[in-house]
C-alpha cells in the first residue's frame, strides 16, 4: 500500500460526539501514520458554546501524522460544509476518507479503506467505498458491489468525484426520466430515495448524502459495501441536524480485520441489492412505521 489516504472529519457543535469519534479513530492502526483534516462549522445563534467546546476537543494533540483545522468563521450547514471540504482534498489528493462527528470507527477500519481505495483506484466502474452496515443480513457476503452509496464512513477518489453533480433538480428530472430508473433507486419501491430527492429540491432538507448517490447511480457508477460494519453512527440521541431512527440504523462493530479483494465481474451484486430490500421493506413498511411511532408514544417521545 502507499502513502495513506487523507481523512477528513466534519465537525460542527457536539463536543462529546466529536471527542468520542477522535478516541476510536486514533485507535486505528494506521491512525499515526494518516492526516487528518477537520473542518469545523460556524456557530449559528446559539450555538456558540458548543461550538467552541468542540474547537477545544479538536484542539487537544491527537495521535495522526499531522492534524489540519479549517474553522469555518460562519455556519454553511453539513451538505456546503462537506461539498467544499470534500472537493479541496480532492484538488490535492487523489481519494479521501470522509466522516462526521457521530461516527465511531473499528479499529480496522483506515486498513480496510485504505486496502480498498488502493486496490480499486484504476476500477472505474467503482466509484464509492462504504464502511458501514445497519442491516444485519449475514447473507451478505463481507464485501460486495452495489448501486447504492451511504455516507457513513465512506471514501472516493478524484476520478469518481467529478461524477458528483449538486443539483438536484437536474438529478431529478434524469430519475423521473424512467419510472423503471427510479424504482430501482428506491429499491423496487421499498424506500422513498427519489421522494428524499424531491424534498431536497423543494428545500425541505438539504442532503448531499442523496445527491452523490443518485450521481453515482446514473452514471452506472458502483459502491464497494461491507457486510460486516467497520462504523457505527452514535448520532441518535437528538444531538444531531439530520439523524432519526434511533436503533433503526445501528450497527455492531466488526473488530477483526476486513480483507478486500478484487470483485470480478465487476457488476452489481443483486443477491445483496435483494438483502437491501428486505432490510427496507421490513423497517419502511406503513405497519412498521406504525409501530415505531407506538414505541414513541409509549416511552413519551412525540418527536417525528
């Protein structure tokens, strides 16, 4: 393997998340032997002494070859905070390692990102490595390749950037191109990733994570996935700006090492693409639903 692929960590204003993610990921192995770059968000009103707290947490000497902050003198908000953070890195380096402050990484997971970065980076029909997994189907093989990108723990190269194209009316438009296109985006129907990027478009979210993904999706572009998750999000606690679903999304850190090899052919995996929409069509399902909102209820949770 070469040089180690930059990380770059987005921060904004949760101390505790951000010194959590740092702890796990210093334990990595290659940690001491990688560049970190944190971008922290301005502060919106507030929101100052939290987001002070956290540019004292990134400020401590943590354990990487060298630590790089780029503290943002106003709040841009995730999705203009990681387009930019994301397309400087990749002006310098040819792929990147990209989390958030939710994040807690096993202590293989630089290995495996890095194996993969490396032994994919002149595939270019994989154009998106993703870390974690929330399904728990252990049909899924260990690593696998699909139409689908997730943003927790994930790693691109310059190549497949390009690909990324932020508006979303324009994605839009090539989704509703074809009825058969978008189903199978939304994974025959079981979750709503075309209605996520309606609402992107109608300014009732503001998601990068579903602009890449349908980027990369029409562009026949695939994700190498892991079916043994190396990241687990601990965002769930209503600290976060864009995280609901509590256990919904959780996963178990896989704590051995994770071995990448070359997928051939390189197609998508439809047995793991059939997986995904179990997983959907179990947790998405109207009854499902249903029955969260009862948990919530009955724990007096009346949130959304």
């Amino acid at each position: 393997m070469n040089t180690c692929a930059p990380i770059v960590l987005f921060v904004y204003n949760r101390p505790d998340h951000t010194c959590t993610c740092l702890e796990y990921l210093e334990r990595n192995e290659l940690a001491a032997e990688s560049e970190l770059y944190i971008f922290a968000d301005g502060a919106k009103p507030g929101s100052e002494s939290s987001v002070a707290a956290v540019r004292q947490v990134i400020a401590r000497p943590w354990k990487f070859r060298r630590v790089t902050v780029v503290e943002r003198p106003e709040n841009r908000g995730l999705a203009a905070n990681v387009i930019d953070g994301v397309s400087t890195l990749l002006e310098q380096y040819d792929r990147v390692i990209v989390l958030e402050d939710d994040l807690v990484v096993a202590p293989y997971f630089l290995r495996f990102m890095n194996d993969a970065l490396e032994l994919y980076r002149d595939e270019p029909r994989v154009g998106h490595i993703q870390a974690c997994d929330f399904t728990h189907d252990r049909s899924l093989p260990d690593i696998f390749l699909i139409k689908f990108t997730g943003s927790w723990g994930w790693g691109t190269w310059r190549r497949a950037w390009r690909y990324f194209n932020p508006d979303g009316a324009a994605l839009l438009r090539a989704l509703e191109q074809d009825k058969r296109l978008s189903r199978t985006f939304d994974f025959n129907g079981k979750y709503r990733f075309t209605r996520m990027l309606r609402r992107q478009v109608e300014g009732k979210n503001n998601s990068w994570a579903i602009r890449w993904n349908a980027s990369l999706f029409l562009n026949d572009i695939l994700s190498l996935n892991v079916g043994r998750s190396l990241v687990r999000n601990i965002g769930f606690d209503g600290s976060g700006t864009n995280c609901g679903g509590g256990n919904l999304y959780d996963s178990e850190l896989y704590m051995a090492p994770l071995k990448v090899y070359k997928i051939t052919p390189v197609v998508e995996n439809l047995q793991a693409r059939k997986a995904w929409e179990r997983y959907y069509g179990r947790t998405q399902s109207f009854w499902a639903k249903a029955w969260r909102r009862v948990k919530r209820t009955l724990k007096g949770d009346f949130g959304a």
